[in-house]
C-alpha cells in the first residue's frame, strides 16, 4: 500500500504551492522547499484559460481569482489597426456556470492568493534552500539540503520549473530546455474602460494583444521573431519594445506613444521542454514545467502545472501502490501535456513564418477544444 504520509514539494511556484494546498488539505504533512529567500514571483501578467479556471474552481479559489483578477467570455481579434475583424465569443459556458471562458491576473496577485491558500493548509515553507542531494533507501527518500540539514521522506515532488535541480538530480539523461525562436515582452498597463476582454491583434509585422487583469489594469504582450536568442539589456527594455509596437495603430500604437522607463516592462526568451515519460523514478517525481514546460500560444502552462497537482493529489488518497499511483498519474497526463507542448511550439513556427491567420486560429481552436475535456 501507498504509505505517503510526508511530501517534500521542490519549488514554491504555482503547481508546487498548488499541490501543497490539496495534500495539506488532506492531511499530509507537507515541506515546500523554495530556492528564492524572497519567494518573490516574476512577470507581469498572465492569461488565464477556461479549463485553468476550472481547475482553480477545482482548488476553491476561483471566487478570490475573479474578485482580484478578471474574467471575461471570449476574445477580440483585431487587424493591425485596432478594428475589429472578429469576435472570438464563446456561446454559454460549456465548463459550468461558474466557469468564465478566458481571464487574466498579475502574477503577484495569482502568487499571493496561493500562497496564502499554501499557508492556510498548514505546509511548512523553507525558504532560501532546495535540494543538493538525494538518496532512496527502501521506502523513504533521504534528502540533504543546500544549507546542510536533512530529511526523510514518503515522495518528493519537483515542481521547481523549467531548469529544475531535481531534474538535473534524478534525470540527468533528461533533454535540455531549447530555445523556440521566439521572445516575449510583458508590460502592465492602466486599462481603459472600453478594454473589457483580451484584443489579439493579427496582421501587423509581430502578434501582440492586450488582457485584462484587474478592474483597473491589463497586461500587454508580443511575440517577438528573435533569431540566435539575442541578449536584450534591461536599460534598453522601453526602447526595444516601443521599435516592436511601431506599424501598430488603436490601442497598441497608444500603448507605443507612452512607453518609457516607467513602464513595467518584462522580457523573456521562450523555451520548450518534453521530459519522456516516465516523469518519476522510484519515490521522486516531477511535475509542471519541470517535466514539460511550454510557451504562452495556449495560455495552458500554470493550467497544466494545476491539473497535475490536482490529479497527483486525487491518485494519492485511495492508498493504492506508489508506483501503480505514479503510473496512472502518467497515464492522464503525458498526452494532454504533449499535446500543448507542441501545438504550442507549432503556433509560434507558424507565427514566425507568417502563416495565413486561418490556419493559426484552426490550430488554436483544436487544441482548446482538447483541452476542455475532463482531466
């Protein structure tokens, strides 16, 4: 039988705070081992999908989310201008009543509301440390710490991200995260009031749109082609970004007037990652981006990061064998996962090589329409 009474969760992000809050809830006894002494959270904003809503609903948080974030029913996309040239609207809401079809939140906002969830579950949260080794002996894993202590326990969990150290410690055969082409600019936002659902806008020189985030702020963010994965100094942000807004009109060639040092601006090259399955060895397993990170075309990687949480949680509890329990958890997630890993990848190539809009919104459809499935 499982015995997993404690858990050791590497990375405080949100799949690790995520899971932390389900097994603490049902009284494990949970360690979050979080590298960052701050345990600060960057970015700007983030899109948030209907299914991730559903598992934030799954979590019992979706009523904090859309009291300090927004939710809204559907997309606007726009021509370079600022027209609108379609109304992506969704007819009802095919995930429950309770489940708007798309929204968006401040990463710090999303942060502190699973934090304090994290906290209120009872987990004990280490900051400034992660692991430095480990070793599995019969049923336990011993762990030893970056800062010289130890611990044992029933199942360690890597959620620390796209370069996950417990990756590198227990897959070190592992594929290397690989840089997609692309990078991508975030910028936070005063909103107008007539801005009341994300606008995406196609056909200028790169893709770029607007989402709202709170009642009073939205986020932009564009897709830049960055062959050879340039560096992209800080002090040259506003520049860089205000020469990738120009050729745009409406909103976006506002947004362009008005960038400069004080705009909150953020820049990251994107990368892929597909660890094969399985995702685990003996007691340790990794999860979210650890084991397949994505980029933002689907709007899927914190949702992916959740349902993982939710589902290991759920396959935890009837005291199954572990590596049965581990196995059936990668029997419900790797093709999922898979599946936006690379239609994700495949809407950037598409992107890159200024494919006919049609073809990039039937690829998108498809894959939305998967991803509302049950997980």
């Amino acid at each position: 039988m499982t015995r997993v009474k404690r858990v050791l969760i590497v990375g405080g992000g949100v799949g690790g705070m995520s899971l932390a809050i389900l097994l603490g809830r049902a009284g494990l006894e949970v360690e979050i081992a979080e590298l960052d002494p701050d345990w600060r959270v960057y970015g700007a904003g983030i899109t948030i999908t209907g299914p991730t809503l559903r598992a934030i609903d799954q979590l019992g948080l979706l009523d904090r989310f859309l009291a300090e974030g927004h939710g809204s029913e559907g997309t606007l996309v726009c021509d370079a201008n600022g027209n609108v040239v379609m109304a992506s609207r969704v007819e009802g809401r095919p995930l429950g009543p309770r489940i708007p079809n798309s929204g968006g939140i401040l990463r710090p906002v999303l942060h502190n509301i699973l934090s304090k969830a994290t906290r209120d579950a009872g987990a004990n949260v280490r900051l400034g440390v992660s692991v430095a080794a480990l070793n599995q002996v019969n049923d336990t894993v011993a762990v030893e710490f970056t800062d010289g202590s130890f611990g044992d326990y029933d199942l360690v969990v890597g959620a620390d991200g796209i370069h996950s150290r417990l990756r590198e410690l227990i897959f070190p055969e592992a594929p290397q995260p690989q840089f997609t082409g692309q990078g991508c600019w975030r910028a936070v936002l005063r909103r107008p009031a007539e801005i009341d659902r994300a606008r995406v806008f196609v056909g200028g020189p790169v893709k770029a749109g607007v989402v709202p985030v709170s009642r009073e702020e939205m986020y932009l963010f564009l897709l830049q082609h960055a062959p050879g994965n340039p560096r992209m100094p800080e002090a040259e942000w506003p520049h860089r970004l205000a020469e990738q807004l120009r050729g745009f009109g409406g909103i976006l060639g506002e947004i362009h007037d008005g960038v400069g040092a004080a705009s909150q601006i953020n820049y990251r090259p994107l990368e892929k990652l597909l660890v094969p399955a399985p995702w685990y060895r003996g007691r340790v397993i990794l999860t979210g981006d650890a084991a397949h990170a994505t980029t933002p075309h689907l709007a899927s990687g914190a949702g992916l990061a959740i349902e993982d949480a939710l589902v290991l949680a759920e396959l935890l509890q009837p005291g199954l064998p572990l590596d049965e329990t581990l196995a059936r958890f990668m029997a419900r997630r790797f093709e999922r996962c898979r599946m936006v890993v690379e239609n994700s990848a495949r809407l950037g190539e598409l992107e890159m090589a200024h494919s006919p809009p049609q073809q990039q919104a039937e690829l998108a459809r498809a894959s939305m329409l998967a991803l509302n499935a049950p997980i």
